[in-house]
C-alpha cells in the first residue's frame, strides 16, 4: 500500500514536487518495488553478474535467467509497456521514467525486468503494427520472456542514419521474399536466445516515393543464409552476452507473410517505433549518472586517498565539481521527466521535440559527467576497479545510438527555421508600433532609424525601403 | 475569462503540459495581461525609453512614469508579492515565473509592473520583517511605487560574497547611530525617485558570534553625510537611471529606531531576503534568452544578408546552433519553473538547492547563449543595432550579482558533500549483499576482490581489512 | 647596446627560447625600449588617458599627442613596417610580434607608435599599391602621423565578409567617380584627425566576374556629400575619439585619379591588405591576456579580500583556474608567433593558412580568459574599476572584425578537404600493403576485412569490390 | 643524404618553419627513415599486430619481434636516447619530438624502435643513476631490446599522485630488502620478456622528512613472492602483451645491491625521471591526433557515405569540425615542440613548466579531437571497424598516467602564485608614476581614485591608506 511508502527517502526524495505530485498510488508501490529490486538483487550482484558473463559469453547468463524469473513472479515484468497495450501494467509515460532511472544504476537490471532495449521497441512495435497470427507467433512469447529479439536497420556500406539509405534487398520469389545483403549491430546469433531479427529492408527500390521503398519484415534467428561474420566492439567492450554482430544475408527466405502491415511501409513503422522507446535510454542514464556520482561522492570521501594530506573532496577544485555534477544530473533528468510527461499529454508525436531534446542534450552531457567521475579515481578510475569505464561507453553509445546528435540537431534547427515566419510577423507588429510610438512622441526625426528592426528583414521595412 | 484564453499560442505555447496544468484561471489571465502588456507597451517602446534615458539620464524617463501609471491602473502591479502579504494578486511562485519570464523580454519592462529588482527584495524584506511603523512609513509607498529604494550591502574593500566581512561601521550614540564606511553598488542618490537605502552594518564587531555583529537600517536617501562619488558603469553601460553608485557615509545618523528586527539581527534578515527574489533574475533571463533567439532566427532568416548567396540560416552549423540555443533555452526554463515550484510546494527554506541551481545555471548559460546569438550579427552584433549587447551584459551581471557563481557551486558542493555519509551507507549495504552472493555462488576464491567496493573505503571494507 | 640587455628580465623572461634565438640585437634593443616606453609612459597613464578621453570626446587627447611625438623622437614610430617599405626600422615580423604584445598591455599604446589599426594595415596597402603621386599625398603623412586614416568597407545592409556582396555605388562621370551608399564602421567624422577613407566601392555590378566588380578609392574626409548618422558602440563603449560611424554617400565625387591600381581591382588589394596587418591584433591580444592575467594574480593574492577568511588564491579552484590561463595564454602566444615567423620565412601568402590559425583561436580564448579574470574580482570586476571589461570587449570585437570567427573556419574546413585527396592516396597505399601483409601470413581467410580500410572509400577497395 | 631529402613533402610538410630550421641533416634523414618505417612497415601492419596479440595473448607477436630485429639492423633503435648517453644517436629533443610524432601514428610502432614507454623513461633512469653493475647487468640487455622492464610506483591503497603516500613497505634484512605490498599497474608477469621491475618502495617511513622515506630498487621478475593477481583492463582494453597488472609483494627478497644510487633517494631519482620521457607521450599523441584526423577526413568524403544525398564533409557544421581539429592539432604541436625546444635549450629542470604544459593540454585535447572524429563515423566510430577506440583510450589514458591533470594544473598554479609578489612590485611602479601624473596633469581633485591600482592591494597603496 502507498500508505506506508516514504516519499522522502530514496527513491523519491529526488524527485521535484511536480513529478511526485503526479505519481499515482499504484505507481508509487511499482516504483517502490523496482527500487527495492535493484538495490537488493541487481546492484550488490553486478561483479557475480559480470563473473558469468566472462564464463558464459554469448550465452545468458544463469543469473540472468533466474533474476528474470523471480521479477516475473513479482510482477515486475514488461513494466514499460504503455496502458492501451494489453498485460501492460498502466504505467504512464512519467511513471515509467521514474522506474526507468532507477533501473538504468545497473547496466543489465533492465533486463531483469524485461525492460531493456531493443525490447521494449520491438515490443511496441509488434504490439502496434503486428497482424494477429504474427502477434501470436512473435509478440506474446516477447513479453513472456520465453525469447528475444533483435533489431536490425543499420548497415555498413551506407550512411544509416539516413534510413531512406538502407540497401539489403528483398525480392519477391513466388511465396517467399529472398533477402540479399549486410546489417551491423542488433544482436549476435551465437545468443539463442534471440529468436527473432525485425530486419529494415529494400523492396522496391525504383520506388519514386524514397519513403516508401522500404518494408520491416520478420527474420527468424535460424533462416538458412542468416550468417554472423564476427561482433562488433564497442570502444574496446563486446557487450556480451548481447553483442553487436556483422551480418551476412545470403539468399535468406522468408515467407512473405513475415512481412508487417505490408510492403513498403517500413518508414511508417519506424516513425511508430520512435515513441517512448527512444528516450528509455536517457532515462537509465539519469541513474547511471547518479551512480557515477555516488562513486565520485565515495572517493572523495575516501579516507585512504589523502594527496598532500587533504581528503579529495575537502579541495575547493573538487567541491566546485562534485557540485557541477549534482547541478547538471538534477537539470537532466528535469529534461528526461518533462519529456515523458510531455507525450503522456500530447502523446508521442507531439512529443517529437521534447524527445529530440533528451536524445540530444543527455548522453552528451552523461557522457561527459562519467569520465570527470572517472577522473576523481586518477588512473584506477579507468580500470575494471569500478563499473564507471562501462558506464561512460554506455552513455557514449547512446550518443550515436539511433543517430549521431548532429543529426538529431540538425532536424531539431531546421524545424525551427520553419519556424521563423511566425517570429517574423511578431516582430513586424513591434516594428509598426514602434513607429507609431516614434511619431506619438515626435521622436521621428531626432531618433532616425535607432530601432533593432530597422536592421532586420521584417516585411514591414523591406517595405519602407 | 479564462475560457477566451488560447493556450496552444503565447505566451502559452512554450509552455511544459506540468507547467500549464498548474496555472489557475486568474493566473492564465494574469499571464495573459502580463504577455499584452509587455508585447504592446513594452517592446515596441525600448528605443524610445533608450531615447528618453539618454535625455534625462538619472531621472525616471516620462514613459515610464506613464506606463507605471497604467500598468497600476491595469492591475498589473507586486504581481511579485506572495499570496500571503497585503496587496498581493496571490500568484504562486510558478505562476509569477510564467510572468517574470514575458517580463524578461525586455530588461525595463519589470519596472512597468513595479516587479524590479532590488524593490520586489525590499519589498519582502519590509513585509516581512519591518514593525508596523516602518511598514506605514517605507512599504507602503514602495507598494504603491510612490517611491523607489535600493539594496546596500557590498564594498570595495572586503570580500562582500562572506557577508560576514562587511564593515561598514555603525555605532549607538544616544538615540542615534553613526555610520561610516564605503558601499558600492545598489542605485544612484541622483536618482531622486530612490528615497530609501536599505543597509547593512556592522554594529557588533567584537560579537563572538560572527553572524551576530551585523544589523540592517533604514537609511533614507537625503541623510546628511551620505554621499556619492561617482557611479559604477557594467561592462560599460551605466545602467542609468538606476545606476551602481560608490557611496561614502561620513558620520550619517539614522535614528535607533531605523534599525530592522533589532540590532545584530541582519543576516537572519538577509537569509530571509533570499527567497524568490533571488530568481526573479533567472526567471526574467529565460525572456531575454528567448527574445535574443528571435534576433537570431531573424537574422538567420534575413534575405538581405547572404555570404557566399545563401541564407546565414541554411548554414548547416547555423541550423545546429539555432537547435543547440533552442535546447538549451528550453531545458533551463525547466530548471527555473521547477525552482519556483519547489518553493511553493516545499517553501523558501527548502528551495535553497534548486534556488543555488537556477542561479548557478542560468545566467552563465544565457550569457553563452546571447553571445552566440550576437555572433549571428558579425560586427553589428556588438553595436547598438541591436539590444544584444545590454541583454549579454545584463546576463553577465547577474552571474556576480548575489556573489559570483563559484561561491555559490561551492557551497552546493559542501552541501552535498555532507551529504556522503549517508550515500556510505548504502553502499556498505551493497557491498555486504555482495560478499553473501559470492559465498553463494561459490565465487569468492575464483574472484577475490572484482567488486568495486573494495577499492572505496566502505567502512564494511574497513572493517574486514 | 644589446650588451646590456637582460634577456632572463621582463620583457624577455617569457620568451620561448627559439623566438630569443632568432631576435637580433637591434631587434631586442627595439624591445627593450617599447618595453620601457609601455612600462613608464603608457601603462601609468591609462586612467589619465581615459580622463582626456572622456573630456575631449571625438578629439586626439592632448596626452596621446604629447606621446606620440615624444615616441616618433625616440625611433619607436612605424616599428609595424615591413622590412622592404621606405622608412622601415626593419624589424621581421617575429621580432614585431615582441613590440606589438608589449603594446597590447594598454590599448592605445599602440597609437603612441603609429602601430595601430587601421593605420597599419592603410600604410601597408598605400605603400604596396598606391601610385607615387597618392602614395606623396596620403601615405607621406600617415607615416609621420601628420594626419589619420579608415578603412571602409562593411556596409549595414548586406553580408559583409562575403565582400562580393559590397554595394556602396561609385559611377563614373566625367573625370570623377560619384559615389552612393552606406558605410558602417571605420572612424567617425568628428574625429578631425581622419583626413583620409579607404573605401571599397561597387564599380562595375554587371562584371561577370565578380571579383573584378570592386574598386578601392581614396576619399578625402572633407568630400562634399560625405555624411555621418552617429556613432556606432561596441558592446556600450563608444571608442571615442576614433569610433565606429554610420556612414551615408550621398552624391560623394572624388576625382578618378584617387582609384588605386586602377578600377574592378579591389580585390587584389583586399587580399593584398591581409598581411602581417591582420595578426596584429593577435599579437597585442596576447599582452592583454598577459595584464588581465597580472589583475587576476593580484586580486588572488588581495590581503584584504578574504572569504571565509582565505586569500582568493588559496582556493584550489582557483589555483587550478591561474594555471589554467597561465597554460593558455603561453600556448596562444606560441601560435601567433609561429605565425609570424612563418610569414617571415615563407611570405604572407604562404602564412594564409598560419594567420586564419591565430585570427580564430586567439580572440575567442582571450575574450574567454579575460572573461575568467574579471570573475576573480566578483562584481567589481565588471566595473571600471579595472579596465577588464573594455579588455574583453577588444578582444570580443576581434573576434567578429575582418569577419566572424565562423567564416573563417569556413574557409579553413573547405581548403583543408580539397587536400583530402592527397590523404586518401597515401591511405590507398596502406591498403595495398596490408592486403600484401594477410596474404604474406597466410591470414586473409581468417581476417576478411578487419582492416580499417576496408570501411573507407579508398578507391583501392571500391575497385576491389 | 640530406640533399635528396624534400622538406615540403611529408613527413616535413606540416613542420613549422622554426623547427624545419633547428633540424640537423642527421636528423632529417632520421625523420625520414622514421617516417619510411612507420608509413612502409607499422600502419599497415596494424591488423596483422592485432590479430597476433589476439593470438599470443601475453608474449611479444612473432610480427614485433620481426620488426625490431629489423629495426635495430636499420639503425632506428633507441632514438630518444640524450645524446650525452653512450649509445645515443644524438638528436636533440627537438629532432626526437618529430620521429615521435611519426611513431605516434600507430600506438605499438615506438615499440619496433625501442622507444616505447616505460622503456625510455627505465633506460634514461639507468644511465642517470645506476652503478657499473647495475648498468651491465640491466641497462645494456635493455638498450639492445634483449629483454624489457617495467616502471612500478602506484598502488591501490593510497593517492598515489602525491608519491610521499607509496607505502609498499621494504626492510633490511642483512644483505638483503624484503618487499611486501602491493602496486598496480606497470606490466604483467605473464609477459616473460619483461625481466625487470623499477620498484619505488618506501624504506624509511618515519624519516622526518617525507622525501627521503624512500628507495628506488631493481626486482628481477623471477623474484620468489612476486605474484600477479589479475590485469587491469583500461576502458576495456586489456593492453596486451604488456599490460597493467596489479601486483602483490609476499615477502619478495632483493639484494641490498639492488637499491638504486642509494636509500631514501627514491625522489631524488623519479625527480630525474621525470625529463624528456615524460612527454614523449604528448608528442606521440600529436601523430595520434593527426591520423585520427585522416580518418575524418576520409569518412567526410566518402562516397558512399552520403546522408540527404550529401557528401558529410559538404556539410558546413561538419567543415567547421575539421577546421577546428586541424587548427587545435597544431597549436598543440606548437605546444610540444616548444617544450623539446625548451628542454634542449634550457635543460630539463627549467623544461618543467613546458613539460606540464604538455601534459596538461595535449592529452585532454586529443582525447576530446579523437572523440569527435569517431563521432564522424556515426555507430561504426566505435567499433573495432577504426582504431579511434583504441586511440581515444590511450589519449584518455595518458590524461591520468603519471598523476591526473589536476594534480598537475595544482603544481603549476602554485608555482605561479609564489610569483605574483613580483608582478606585484611592477604594479606598484605603476601606481606610483599614475601618482606623479596625476598630479602634474592637476587632475588629483577631479579623478580621485579613477585608478585600477586603487582597488588592489599593491602596498604603495595600503602604506597610503
């Protein structure tokens, strides 16, 4: 019952008032109990976690599997599922951040609760544009965690972050697409457990609609010709168990009933899968960041760690950081919050900027608060003594995770451009009642031009001229 | 009525969905008036209250004096004031945000709506902490904007951020005090409209207890032995009518009674005088970042200025800067609502954090960003072409105004720093559930000390060494 | 004699050893002297200066007219000049850029030498391209400082650092050129020094070839039709007494003698103009940084500015921010005499790419460190009570004149990827070598691609593929 | 000869003319031999290194052998070696700083020539400090690469920044020191051609003068109770062969013949260590930067990389990019060759400041230029596809190596405020001449204290007061 839940102890006494105020019983209790989760099962657990992988490699570790079990059993499962999606917990999008934060402490405490990346998209997306039969076969084991899936758009041989790129090819032979062609990232087949591969493909390349040459379509795991060349590093980490594969498509057929809501409508989908999806990752970086914290909080209060003497964090230099950092977490993660609430009340189109805005301002900026973390620890900062050099790569990925930021940014400008006329025809009113001002006052004369919008192309002047 | 209120268009439509649903109907039509007010009578006019300043200079432009009048006659006057003091319209702290920020459009605008600094500091200063008599005799004409006054409390000669310094000196002789000393800043004695000097002396200094040496008077402004020697430009703007006077007091008496709360009782006043005083200058910022923008997209826009035949604005690193200010504006104007909703949620006192936040935050990011909006000019970015110049300055100064930004991190940081104890003790609990979990899975030989928690002194780590 | 000469003392100590090396006696008794003419004539009187200044508004102060007299006795007058020009003391551009930071400590220090902008540049322009009969008229008297000159080339209605887009109208009639237009920047009227304007003008608009649209003439200071609107300020300083007008053509007829070498050839000169000339602002930026970063020094080591009763150069913070500018300024220091021991050694063509480094770098991190020093001083540090803040305007306005920063680096990016053909054939060699290297260690099967080069367009591989 | 050797192409292209002019004809050949080696021999081997160490694991690649032997045949061993070594080929630390550059470009290519770190710093502490014994039996088998070293000083327990703090505890036992502790980094023992460790150990603890408490000793790897837990990795990578393990001493027994120059002269020698070798790091970071730079450069011209149809280097944001980290990459290098310059000139104890000038700057800068040219390759940047990753590591790894910036920044800001009092008696001349002209201009009344001394505490001043 919320009635015995402290608001003013972790996990919500960093929360602003405004995002408490919201916070409904139910998500109190949930947010409560995924706290309770992490701190209990997944933080103290995180170098026996890590032991298994170094053992286990491309396979999922039992940790892993058992932690998984008992958080489905306590009803911590598929939290991030929106409320209109059936076996959704109700969550709304703010709930779910507060969730998502403290799930992000630990790298892999997501997916624990079946929570992680590229799972929750690809979830959403069956769940939204996937026909029945395809729900039943793909969506409903998904979400019962029987297996997993992968997500597969990016190529090497093309600039992917513009997607109308994209070139594996996929053509119709009888019943059955043939898919040719190479995809980076998205999984490893050696992980059995992933099943499924949502791949992005060409299908009608002479389309002369670019938005409309694509189609998403349903890769099963085991397809003959579906090979792996080798995984891909991420600054030096495979990322096992999960991974970051090089893929081969040789002749791979696939009945061309794998392929959703219809061909060419590959765009339509991603648009669709652009929703919350997106910004989970920023959201467990607000608790990442607040980890790094904690850590750097630790070394400089350290009393082993005395140079000249002086504890780390009783130097002016250091105080002024550990401030900095503070300062900045609490700004992002009022950014990430307001944008979950932005789409619960607009909903995810509308949310576009809001989203934008996360994607582009936060791994940055975690990015960056990580390695000053790092730097507190001096050399062994950047070794395997604390998690923080996985956490900063981490956040480092996410910078180039669905697009480099310059991209984001560059969308994000030229929306506003558009913008501008709008501005323009506020500034030409100011411009007509500064004149009429001018006049009133008989100043005409005597101030001449001394008007920021005489040196501005407003049409009101342009006319003047 | 706030059902004719429109709150997809300004000054709405900036607004964050938690912002908007926290704003009653009489804030809405507040806003509103405040967003008509300042977009008709305001903006429209700044060069001709520039003009009018340059004419006659230490006196209260006529304009001004008008618009006063009217914006009294409108309602739109101590929006500031909290609901709890007389007189006040009773917006909350987010509300008047909402407000503050239109204001902030242009730097004179606040001052239309007896809303400026330092009168809304005095304002609640007097309310709170003046006896009736003062009250009558300063408050009141101060609330009506009969007269103005000023805040005096640094000098040339100590280290003004520790207030403890001041030195000013004030000494009981008879039924008077005597005070002598230096004080810059705070309004001009030219300016005959200010007729009131809020001071701060040392009246103890011998008193064992340095926040006990120090007491705030009522200093009225044709005191003899008050002087002015000259005024103190700001990055070269002279900041007239209002000025930042060097003052010497030679022997100027004020009788006892001029004394606030009692002798040796100021910093318990000025601790109380840094509530949402303290950000009216960050939420007025967030107006002046936004309306800087608006040159910038207008510039960017700007058919007449074309290098190399092309709009500034289709620069690809011009579209990235217009979103990067855009981004940025927007996540400050979080950091500021989310200050002023603290406060009214949770009080002045435990709004210090986020009030440090906005203040450490804002204005040096505002600075940077109308920098930026300003090279958007070239060369005529820095002239009087356009009001970037006095709006850059304005943010600059507000980074030192208050004592500079590195004072005010590095008590955040002590705070926080404080604060690590209690950060141990979770993680003393981490690192004991790791050790069970080791033991557990029979790990503990096979993995020795990979766990972060043994290289940070934990005091379970301690312990066990 | 250089005998005598300490070079272990100031103005030497900081020297790096190479630039020492390559100082010739004469060259480091030059030094010395404008180091001594600085330290006891320039430096001591700058608030005097400023005084004159503020009282003798748009004319030479007395003082800068005594000084510049008694310095053209002491030998100390066009050090600036080009070995090869009549008249030269012969100093080499590196041993110049000693001078020129040296008069950097105090902005019009470099007047006192006839060393300063835009006399420098309008002397080397007139020296290198005026005919023998202008060259008695005009540049005669500037090198003995009889009168002054501008330079006109920004105009208020177009983008000026594409100056393909200048318009100012010149038309020939008769033996005279009419010219019509608006000027911006580049001396005022008033100041009756000013005899002469170099002014670019629109010639030939319809020229297919649009650098050959321009031509560069002399118009004399009293030319009937010659109007001044007012002065332009520079972030709120006004530069009195050479300032910064708006200037109207209306109808100005100079005689067709007074183009120089000859109509649509403005710019060849232009490019000509942007020698040694264009640095120079660099080098004295230097020795501002130098003095903001001696305020900053002493303000740090203030014994009665104490907080929390510590010198302000006890903090860590701001020991590590002393270091910090210290590092900087040196580094700068370091680039813009590379820059001008490269023109020295390769002509200023050659240094085009080493003088685009110092005008982008230098300004901007000077501004900033400037910026940094004035915080040190809290409040006050934006006051007049040090000249910090007309520093950091210097050095700001550096940063937009002869164009903003932006275009430059523009200009920087676009030279430096036509050279990344030379790049990618070196890379093509690599390849090759590797591919040699698998197949000599039998590990093509087992490597495939892993090989950088494979991920890039080296022409090698597309052929390949 | 030198004679056939052409300045104007690489690797001398990019030398600034200053350091072109300072080369030696033996020292260009060298350069050019440098240059051959590493453009024929290194970067195009730099999969096939990787691919062996993936194989080999902890022994030297058959591949490295191969090409030091080679080499050394070549007469491209030892090249840093001063030339007042035996053995030495004689360039000076300028000449060194451009072959170090070339190594640079391929992180194990110093290796090939023997000029790798720890290697260079052990070899130059050997020839500085240790007996004819000690050399014959170390020094020599180093300087033909018979068998390599290791550099052990800090340890896990203790800041080991500040080096009085090195606790690893050595006793006399009659003949004999018994080392017990721990260290890290510095090797692995599983690399059997590292024969020797430089120990730093502390023998003396209660010295009451903290610089004498330790001792510099040899311990042969084979040394009974030396024993390696693990490897550090170091952002994931585990830098094999070499390493960075971390150590623990059980009882380790050494000959007291073994200490170096003596007991307690630990500092005394890490004092002398810490010359050249400490910035062959930078200089190596500089060729780093350079080809991170290349590969921007090929990626923003790739043809098959074209997001919105657009080359990325047509993109003028992504211009702006390379200028920046074309122009930052040279500055630095200005920064680096200064400081070889210093050393030579001055030696290396006046070379401190410009050592850690290098140290301070270039490391975080490369870092920082590194990082954005992975961002050029979007998700691919940081994957093994390019060495970037790796290449950032060693960047971000050399920010911390040898004590954090901070430490550093630390040392000089004090250095530099200890030399405030004399730029504090410059400023009292001032003060004094401003004095002496105010009062024969007469304007002592009228100006007062207009007068930036006046608000400093310069003692002329105080006396006054």
């Amino acid at each position: 019952m919320s009635s015995t839940i402290d608001t003013t102890a972790p996990p919500f006494e960093h929360l602003p008032p405004w995002v408490l105020s919201k916070l409904r019983p139910i998500a109190l209790e949930k947010i409560q109990a995924v706290h309770d989760w992490v701190e209990t099962e997944c933080i103290p657990a995180d170098s026996i976690m890590r032991a298994q992988i170094a053992k286990h490699r491309w396979q999922m570790p039992p940790l892993m599997r058992e932690l998984r079990e008992k958080a489905k059993a306590h009803g911590l499962f598929n939290l991030f599922l929106p409320h209109h999606f059936p076996g959704s917990p109700g969550l709304t999008n703010l709930e779910y951040a507060c969730c998502a934060e403290i799930m992000g402490r630990v790298y892999w405490a997501a997916q624990t609760m079946n929570c992680h990346a590229p799972e929750t998209g690809n979830i959403e997306l069956l769940a939204k544009y996937a026909n029945e039969e395809q729900k039943a076969c793909w969506l409903q084991p998904l979400l019962t965690g029987e297996f997993s899936s992968a997500y597969s758009m990016t190529e090497p041989d093309v600039a992917s972050s513009d997607a109308t790129n994209i070139s594996l090819r996929m053509e119709k032979v009888g019943d059955e697409y043939v898919l040719n062609g190479r995809k980076i990232f998205g999984g490893v087949l050696w992980n059995q457990d992933i099943k499924l591969y949502i791949v992005m493909a060409c299908s009608d390349p002479t389309n002369p609609n670019p938005w409309r040459r694509h189609s998403m379509v349903l890769v099963p795991s085991d397809t003959p010709g579906l090979r792996i060349k080798r995984n891909l590093s991420i600054m030096g980490y495979d990322h096992a168990p999960d991974g970051h594969g090089e893929f081969v498509y040789t002749d791979v057929r696939i009945p061309a009933t794998n392929v959703i809501l219809g061909p060419g409508r590959a765009f339509e989908i991603a648009q669709g899968r652009l929703g919350p999806g997106r910004i989970h990752h920023c959201m467990r970086l607000i608790g990442q960041a607040e980890l790094a914290y904690e850590y750097a909080l630790l070394r400089a209060t350290d009393t082993r760690k005395t140079p000249r003497g002086r504890l780390i964090g009783s130097f002016d230099s250091n105080i002024e950081r550990v401030a900095q950092i503070r300062l900045e977490i609490d700004a992002l993660r009022l950014v990430v919050f307001n944008a979950a609430d932005t789409m619960d009340a607009r909903g995810n189109k509308a949310g576009r900027y809001v989203i934008a805005q996360s994607k582009i301002l936060v791994p940055e900026a975690v990015a960056r608060m990580i390695d000053e973390c790092m730097q507190f620890f001096g050399g062994q900062g950047l070794t395997q003594h604390t998690p923080l050099p996985e956490m900063w790569t981490y956040a480092r990925f996410v910078r180039v995770a669905d697009g480099p930021d310059a991209a984001h940014r560059h969308q994000v400008g030229r929306d506003q451009l558009k913008g501008a006329e709008k501005v323009r025809g506020r500034h030409e009113r100011y411009y007509r009642l500064a004149q009429e001002l001018k006049r009133r006052f008989g100043l005409e004369e005597e101030m001449g031009d001394e008007c920021v919008w005489e040196y501005l192309d407003v049409s009101a002047i342009s006319s003047k001229l």
